[in-house]
C-alpha cells in the first residue's frame, strides 16, 4: 500500500507558510527526510518539519506511516 508521507508533509508546510492569521509563526525549515547519516539511504517514510515561533522557541512537526 503506498505512503503518502511526501505530500502530507509538503501541506502542511505550505498551509503553515501561508496560513497564520496571529503572526505567530517565525522561520519554517525545509523537509527533512530520515536518510542513514553516512550512506544517504531512505531509512523510512517520515518526514520532519523544525519551525520556531516568534519569540524563537522551537517546535518539530513528524510525518510518519503508523
């Protein structure tokens, strides 16, 4: 069955960057995906988004087949 880890990912970063009515929302980084660290291979599906808020607190947001 496919995962559609990628484009839930992708939405939700994209309504964050242009959905925030309370100016709330501060820097959005890209997506992350989980590569193995030295060899660059797809450990799995999930998808990481980091992002902080205005006062520079940060938050990570996880996209994951459960």
């Amino acid at each position: 069955m496919l995962a559609y880890c990628d484009k839930i990912a992708n939405v939700v970063r994209e309504a964050l960057l242009k959905y925030d009515p309370d100016n709330i929302i501060g820097l959005i980084d890209p997506i992350k995906w989980d590569l193995h660290p030295t060899e660059g291979y797809m450990l799995s599906t999930t998808k990481t988004i980091t992002m902080c808020d205005m006062n520079g607190k940060k938050y990570r947001i996880t996209v994951e087949e459960i």
